[in-house]
C-alpha cells in the first residue's frame, strides 16, 4: 500500500489551522495520507510512521509542505527518517524523501497569483503593540522548552502538556513562566528544558523524569542530577 506524510514546517499556527490544512491535504491526496508538524505541537514524524506501516503500507513518501521550505530541514529530515527505518528489521516499508514546492515553479506560480480574500487595513495607531504585553508576568520559574524539529520528533510537544498539567498538580504552576522556543541546543540530548534563574540544562524524556524534576528542582530547590546535561556560567563555551 502506498502512503503520503505530509511534513509540515509551521511555528505560528493555531491548532484549529493546521488541521484545516492537514485534513484538506489528506482528502486530495491520491493514496493513503496522514499530516504532521515538524514544530511546536502534535505527533511527531516517527508516530506518524509507526501508524502508516501499521495500517499496511508498504510505501511511504514524505512530502514537505512549506514555501519556501527549510533547507535544513530538507537535508535533516532523512536522515531522521532514516533513524526510523534502522529500527524497523527487514518488514520495514520503503521511505522516500520529496523535493520541496519550491522546486516547482508552477507551485510558486500559483501563490504569485493566487485569488485570495482581501481586507482592507486602516491607521491603527501602535497596532503593532498588544495588550497586556508591556511587562513580564510574575514567576519565579523560567521554563523554556524545546519544541524544535530536532525535540519535537522526541515528543517535545507532549513533554509541554504533560509539564504544565504536572505544575498545577504539584502546585507551583503559578511560580512558573512555561516558554517553548525554537531550538536550544544540544539537540542530540534532546528533549531539553533550561531552568532559569538557575541556569541548569536538563533532559526530560517522560513523564518520570517531568515528576522528578519538578520535585526536586521547583519545589525541593536542588538539582536531579541525572537530568542534568549542562549548567550556564559566566564564560561562554566556544563554537
């Protein structure tokens, strides 16, 4: 059976959107499909994969969808795949990587001249400015959470949930500001969470080890050591 993934690089979009996207992806493709993010939110790519080969495929072509996409991307995504399909023993379903639209010039025709809705924009002024965006909130806790492409495929985006939702049982949601980011570095020692004021780096690959560091570093105040990837100090490492 042949199948499509599409592979879908988009930061700033609601989850009401990218399913929008993704499902009327799905109904025009011409076989078997499924959609993913590459960031921020949602299964990653292996889960995907798990899935397709499940329902029987035996084909897979991963099909990016971005414009233009990321070349970084492009050039990581197989090797990821890769990763996968080292995994999988000798039933393992063939992969093959797709170019990006813009190496379609009728694709990129297409959006030169696409007949879209127009809404007229009017003076606004300091419309640029949001509300309730002039100063930090109150924490005691800066998160930030990796959700790149790099920890998104390690299920970065579950880590996020299952976070906050063990903050409040824990009780210290409250003294915590949560920030996913764009990639942190390292990315192979990902998921990462860097913990500030502290400036401690940790890996966080399940709910067992959220539990502990939640625990330990917010509400005991030390450090799971065996969490433990990096600690920020006052020089800088070199490149």
């Amino acid at each position: 059976m042949d199948a499509y993934l599409y592979l879908i690089s988009a930061s700033y979009v609601s989850q009401a959107k990218f399913r929008d996207l993704a499902e009327t992806l799905i109904r025009a493709a011409p076989c078997t499909a499924d959609a993913v993010r590459l960031e921020a939110s949602g299964d990653g790519m292996w889960h995907a994969l798990d899935a397709l080969t499940a329902q029987g495929a035996t084909r897979i072509e991963l099909r990016p969808i971005g414009l233009p996409f990321s070349q970084s991307l492009q050039k990581w995504l197989p090797s990821a795949a890769g990763s996968w399909l080292d995994r999988q023993g000798p039933s393992a379903p063939n992969l093959f990587m797709a170019a990006a639209l813009q190496a379609d010039t009728r694709v990129v025709h297409s959006a030169a001249r696409a007949r879209v809705a127009l809404t007229r924009i009017r003076p606004q002024t300091n419309g640029e400015r949001g509300k309730g965006w002039d100063t930090p909130p109150a924490f005691r806790h800066h998160l930030l959470v990796c959700t790149g492409p790099r920890c998104h495929l390690k299920d970065a985006p579950s880590l996020v949930e299952a976070m906050k939702a063990e903050l409040g049982r824990a009780r210290v949601r409250s003294h915590c500001l949560v920030t996913t980011t764009g990639c942190l570095f390292p990315c192979n020692a990902g998921p990462v969470i860097v913990h500030y004021p502290h400036g401690n780096w940790y890996r966080v690959a399940d709910l067992n080890d959220i539990r502990t560091f939640v625990a330990q570093a917010l509400r005991a105040n030390t450090i799971p050591k065996h969490l433990l990837i990096h600690q920020t100090e006052d020089h800088h490492e070199p490149a």
